[in-house]
C-alpha cells in the first residue's frame, strides 16, 4: 500500500521557524524576519525592523492582539511603533521604549515635546521633551498613565544610547507590578 500525496514547498531555506503565535508564525532567513499564515502563505516579506522577544532560548517577533512590536531608527535614537496582521503601519515608531501586547494592553514611553521658547540666535524654537509611562490598547489609545511626573529626556544620541527601561510589567490581565522609586515593587490594578 503505497501513500502518494503531493508535497507543496511555500518556503525554502528557511534558517528558523517560530510557532504560531495569533495565527502567525516568524520565519527568519539571513537574519531577516517575516511571517506565514496558517496555510504557510508568506503574509509579511523578510524585514530587518521588528522586535525579537525571547521564547525558549531563541529571538523571534510575535504578534499578539493583532500587533507585532517594530523599531525606527531617527538620529541615532530608537523609535517603537506596532505593524498589523497585513505589516502596514498601524502606530508609526514615536514611542521611546515598548513591550510586546499582552492582554491586549502595551506598556509604551510616550514621547511630550514642549516648546520652551525661541532662540533668537539660532532662529528656531526651543523645546523640552518628557515622556510618561503608559498602558495603550491595539489602537494606541492611552489606558492609563503609570508616571505621575513626567521623566526629562535629552533627545540626543549621545544621552540616549539605549531606550529607557520600562519600570512596570503586566502580571496578570488586570494587574501591573511596578518598580517604585523606593526600589520596591507595588502592584497597581487596572481599571
């Protein structure tokens, strides 16, 4: 008895192959990432942007809530930002530091310029950039502010050479840990 069925290969040469993770699986290939649907049709092309999260002893995006974690650099500074399912741009890089979704809820660094002034020398506008730590939904939409005073940042590659580091985490759908200035952690309900 023999079994003879048609072998249909979508991709070769393939270095890694991540699981499914909201119905799309990373594939890497020379250190570029896409992504394959469930039918192994190539649904995002080979890309060098998007965020690896490490899973088992091995780096791969994900996508979770319909979003998958990119950067951008500007100026020598990393720029987070959110593709869809489709890879289209959904929330462009503007944030300062960004985790994965989880339950459908980021953790994000939002960037505040303010014009301070104007330099009459230079001729242009003088500006003062904080960011606040902040919960988004898939839409970007601001959940929760989990800074009550904003955090001065120079905007410069040489004083931002690494992002900021995110002081809370999700544990659970509707809890928050986060690290206090008293370098102890609080747990923080979201409503």
């Amino acid at each position: 008895c023999s079994n003879s069925s048609l072998t249909v290969i979508y991709v070769e040469n393939i270095d890694f192959v991540a699981p499914f993770s909201d119905g799309l699986a990373a594939i890497e290939k020379d250190g570029q990432w896409g992504f394959i649907n469930e039918e192994g049709d190539i649904v995002i092309k080979m890309r060098s942007d998007l965020v690896l999260i490490k899973n088992n002893g091995k780096d791969y995006p994900v996508f979770s809530s319909g979003r998958c974690l990119i950067f951008k650099m500007k100026e020598g500074i990393k720029y987070f930002g959110y593709i869809d399912q489709n890879g289209e741009q959904i929330l462009p890089p503007q944030y300062l530091n960004a985790t994965h979704f989880q339950h459908d809820m980021a953790i994000v660094h939002v960037l505040i310029k303010t014009n301070v002034g104007n330099s009459q020398m230079l001729k242009k506008p003088l500006v003062s950039y904080d960011y606040f730590e902040a919960i988004i939904d898939p839409d970007g939409e601001v959940i929760k502010y989990l800074l009550e005073d904003p955090i001065h940042v120079t905007l410069s590659k040489e004083f931002l050479r690494k992002p900021p580091v995110i002081t809370s985490k999700f544990i659970s759908n509707h809890l928050i840990a986060q690290w206090s200035k008293e370098k102890k952690w609080e747990i923080i309900a979201i409503e």
